[in-house]
C-alpha cells in the first residue's frame, strides 16, 4: 500500500506543481522553439524538447495535471451519480429498482468504445450550444468528464444497491424507522456510512479506468484538445514520430501506465484493508 | 431454456431497435452534413440544387420520419450506400466483420486459456511468490492503454528488429496464409496482453472460491486425484461467477479490438467504424455501430446460456 501511494502522490504533486515549476524554470510548456526542436537532455531542458521545441518535462507535467484532474473529477462526479442511483434501486426497490439496474447491465455490456466516439465527436453546436462555447477548453473537459461517468457510474451503483439491500432491514435500520425518521436521515445517516469503504474502493480503481478512457480518446483526437494538452494528445502527436524520437512516444505513455497502475495497487491495498478474507481479490 | 433464448433474442431485438434510434439521432449531430460535403466537392452547384438535393435525400423532413424511412429500408436489406468506400454498405460491412471476428476469437481463445493456466496455477498456490508475481503482472497488463502498447510493439518488433509487418492483413492477391498469420500477429498479441490481466484475476478467484467449497473437501476425501480434484470438480464450479464476468467483458474486447485495428490498420469492425464516424459517412458508421452491439450482445447470450450449462441449478424456466 505504501509504494503505490507513494507513487501517486509522487506523480500528483509533480502535475499540480508544473505551473510553479514552469515559473521556476523559467520556461513554458507551450513555448515554442523551432530552432531547438528534437533536442538532448540538457540543465535547460532535462528530458530534451519535442518536435516543436517545447520542453518534454515541462509538457509531461503539464499533461499530468489535465489527465489527473479529469481522472479525479470524472471518479468524484461517478461515484456520486452511482451511490444516487444505488441508494434509490436498493432502497425503493420495485420497478425503479428493475429500471436502474437493467440499464447499468446494459451499459456495461455495450461496446462502449465505439459509441463513445460518436458522442465524443458530436458537434455540440448543433444542439444549440454557441461555437465559441462548444469550442472552449472549459467545454471540451466537461465533454471528457460527462463521458466517463456515463460508463463508469454502474460499479458504484451496484455496490451501493447490494448495501443498501443488506442494510436496510437492519435492526438499527428498522428502529430508527420506528422512531419516525425520515428517509434522507436513513439514507444519509444509517446507509451511506456502510458502504463507504467499498465505494472508496471502487472510486480508486475508477480513477486508473478513467485516465485510460481519456487516453485513448485523447489519442484518438477526441479528448482534450490543443491548446490543453493531456498524456494521450501527446502520444497522439509522437505517433507519426516513432521511428525517428521514440522516446516522445515512451514518454508519456509510461506516465499513464505509471498512474493508473498505482491507482489499482492502491485500490487493492485498500480492499485488503478493509476486507483482509482474502488478498487479492476483485 | 428454449423459451429463455426466444424471450433474450427478442429483448435484443428491442434493444437494438432503441438503439438505431439514438445512434441515427446522434449521427445527425455530428460536425458536417451531407449537403455541405457535397458543396465542398462541387462549387457550382446552385441553390436551387441545394434545395433539390435536400429534398432527394430527406434532409428536410423531421427526424423521425427520416429514421422510419431508414428503418425500413433497413429493414428490406437496403442499408444504403456508404460515401467514404462509395458501395453499398452491407458489401463494405460483412469482409470487415469477418476480419474482426477472426482477430477477437483468435485472441480471445489465447487469452483465455493462457489465464485459465495461470488463474488456476496461481489459485493453488495462494500468498506465495508465484502468485505475488502474477497478480503483479495482471495489474500491469490492465493497467497499459492498449494503443501505447501497440506503439511499443511496432517499435520493437516492426520497426527495430523488423521481424514482423506492422500494419494490414497481407495475403496478396492468392492469400497466402503463412503472410496473413505472420500480420495477424502482433495485433493479436496486443489485444491478448490487454485483456489477460483481468481474465486471470477473475479466474484466480472464482477458483479460490472453489477450492474452499465442501465439495471439494468430500472429493479429496473420497481419493480422487489432485489434478481430478482441480480440473474436474473444482474448475466446473469456478466456471460458474467466470461465465458470468465473461459475458459482460465481451463489450471491453470490442473497445480493445477497435483500438488494436487502428493502431495496426487492420481492416476489422472497429477501424471501420472510427473511419467512418471520423470521414462522416453516416450510413456505414449506423450500420457498422448496430453491426457491433448485435455481435456483443449475441456474445452475451451464448455466455448466459453456457451460464445454465455449468450450473444445473439454473434452469432459466
């Protein structure tokens, strides 16, 4: 437990201090330089530059800092989307619990990759939304943010109908229902404490399944848009670069493979922590 | 169980029925349109053309009407034309699946048994080395993105050793199968490396599970040998939760198959798809999308029913 964590606090701190970094060192992460493209590790440049002269280092922070804020965020906002829907199948039960349920089936049977490209690549202008806006770095995150928590709420869901199923004719359930508390008090202070550690399980591996996601669509040319820059666009570049700087390309990718496996040692340190039956286990 | 398959086929159905109809609305939001494409290609048209064109094509008609056009269409076989291979899109389609098909099944089918070795090898030794090493190693293969491995191997193995071709199907004109295996395989020792590291853990633990059970105790103790023990009684009863898992990876081996088939520009289902989305041909990217989740959630059945064939304590009546 302790070297993934270390590992992920390692990379976090590294991403969220890149602007500061970049002030220290007096470079930018966006600053071109055309005379220096392609350029060996040196004191100015420790990784070298890329094939617009930009520094590596400061590029990979950088990209660090979009790919782990959309990785927290998207985990954050699924996990709340999931327990909402969990608590009301498991609590309410009947056909709303037959509904919710059968839809987080089916979404986790689709294949989800190929239809996400479609919605990654709608053209938001059409809906209605203004060019200026739809084109925004704001928006284009948001888009990424949306996407993951529509594939990744059905785990925190389902882990939080089950508990709640079993929570919920509890004794102490049943007697603060007798002594005439309100649903949203069971809820929020009988139910929710209980599945806390499998959610906060289920949240961490989220996060290494979410930075994948953005990856591969960023990749693909559907994530982040430039000017923003994530670990995926970058890749997405050094493609046609392979043969000539190879590093480009090993670079970034070892940086996501980095932070999404220290996410899922975490989130298996975690389970065993708060499940030690069995070490691991999924 | 013959009713259970009835009542399933026509879920799908509905399903994919639901399912046209979203994709066919969202395609419709996609950046372009088809008349401005066609502008694009030809500046004189007028006006008046223009006009004309929307009309021929239904563009001016509200969606609704345009989709039960398609569907039933859809319906008599006509799927339309596709504008980025200009043939009929079942023509384009149907080579495109095959080619998928053999590349999913065949890394599938490795992948499967290469972790059904390793989940019940690591399952019979738990906490040792053996089985740290292996969980480390299912960690690190669900934790790579799938096109940055593709990258490295092309790196190495295309690029650096030059030992294998890095993109296409090969075969030439008289199909010469050693040329199509030998380009068959580093996509399918990409999308094998990407889906063995959850196959294993699955099965690692379905069949911890199974070796605690009592019936295996009762096995032991009535002299039944240990690889009897472990590939008869123990492994049918893991197979039962793996079935199940199984049948929803299905989806994720779609996504993995579509991400190796770009990377390695092999003419499957999924490079289609993403061309087509990508080129704004809509009738291929429709069709393709629907072709798609018919052959996930067909998948999906065929697990459910091996469900039922393990497991005779269900009967799905």
């Amino acid at each position: 437990m302790r070297l993934p964590a270390f590992l992920l606090a390692l990379i976090a701190v590294a991403s969220l201090t890149g602007p500061f970094a970049a002030h220290l060192l007096g470079g930018d992460p966006a600053a071109v330089d055309l005379l220096h493209r392609f350029a060996a590790p040196s004191a100015a440049h420790p990784l070298g530059t890329d094939e617009l002269g930009r520094d590596l280092m400061l590029r990979l922070m950088e990209g660090g800092r979009v790919s782990l804020t959309i990785g927290i965020a998207a985990a954050l906002a699924a996990a709340a989307v999931g327990t909402a829907v969990g608590l009301a199948a498991g609590y309410l039960g009947g056909w709303t619990d037959r509904v919710l349920m059968r839809l987080a089936d089916g979404v986790i049977a689709l294949p989800l990759l190929p239809l996400l490209i479609v919605l990654a690549a709608l053209d938001l202008h059409k809906i209605g939304i203004s060019r200026s806006l739809a084109e925004s770095s704001g928006v284009s995150l948001m888009r990424i943010v949306v996407l993951a928590v529509l594939v990744v709420w059905t785990t925190a869901a389902r882990l939080v109908r089950g508990a709640t199923l079993v929570t919920k004719s509890r004794d102490f359930v049943r007697a603060a229902q007798s002594l005439g508390a309100g649903v949203p008090h069971i809820l929020w202070r009988h139910i929710l404490p209980n599945v806390m550690a499998p959610l906060v399980v289920a949240t961490t591996l989220s996060v290494g399944d979410i930075i994948l996601l953005e990856s591969v669509l960023s990749f693909l040319g559907l994530g982040v848009q430039p000017p923003l820059a994530s670990w995926g666009s970058m890749l997405s570049n050094a493609e046609e670069l392979i043969s000539s700087s190879p590093l480009l390309a090993i670079y970034p990718g070892a940086m996501i493979f980095l932070t999404v496996i220290a996410c899922n040692l975490l989130g298996d340190a975690l389970l065993q922590r708060f499940d030690p039956r069995e070490p691991g286990r999924t | 169980m013959i009713r259970f398959t009835a009542i399933r086929l026509i879920e799908i159905a509905a399903m994919l029925v639901l399912m046209s109809f979203v994709i066919y609305a969202l395609i419709g939001l996609m950046p372009g349109d088809p008349i401005d494409l066609m502008l694009g290609a030809d500046p004189h048209l007028t006006s008046a053309d223009i006009a004309r064109l929307k009309v021929l094509y239904g563009v001016d008609r509200p969606l609704i009407e345009r989709y039960l056009a398609w569907a039933q269409a859809a319906l008599h076989g006509d799927l339309g034309y596709s504008r980025l291979f200009l043939t009929p899109v079942a023509a384009t389609l149907l080579p495109r699946l095959g080619n998928s098909l053999i590349l999913m099944g065949s890394s599938f089918a490795i992948a499967f048994a290469a972790s059904l070795g390793l989940g019940i090898a690591a399952a019979r030794r738990p906490r040792t080395r053996f089985d740290g090493v292996v969980n480390l190693a299912c960690f690190a293969g669900v934790s790579l993105p799938t096109f940055w491995l593709a990258l490295i191997l092309i790196l190495i193995f295309a690029e650096g050793l030059g030992w294998l071709p890095a993109s296409g199907t090969g075969g030439g004109e008289n199909g010469d199968l050693a040329d199509q295996l030998q380009h068959l395989l580093l996509p399918v020792v990409t999308l094998v490396i990407a889906s063995i590291g959850g196959y294993t853990r699955y099965i690692r633990a379905a069949m911890r599970d199974a070796l605690g059970q009592d019936h295996i105790r009762t096995a032991r103790a009535k002299g039944a040998s240990e690889a009897r023990v472990v590939w008869r009684h123990a492994l049918r009863s893991a197979m039962v939760p793996v079935a199940t898992i199984l049948a929803l990876s299905f989806g994720t081996l779609v996504s993995g198959a579509l991400v190796t088939e770009e990377m390695f520009a092999y003419p499957g289902m999924g490079k289609l798809i993403f061309d087509a989305v990508m080129g704004n041909d809509y009738n291929l990217a429709l069709a393709a999308l629907l072709l798609a989740t018919a052959v996930t959630m067909l998948a999906n059945l065929a697990a459910d029913l091996a469900y039922a064939w393990l497991d005779p304590r269900v009967s799905y009546q």
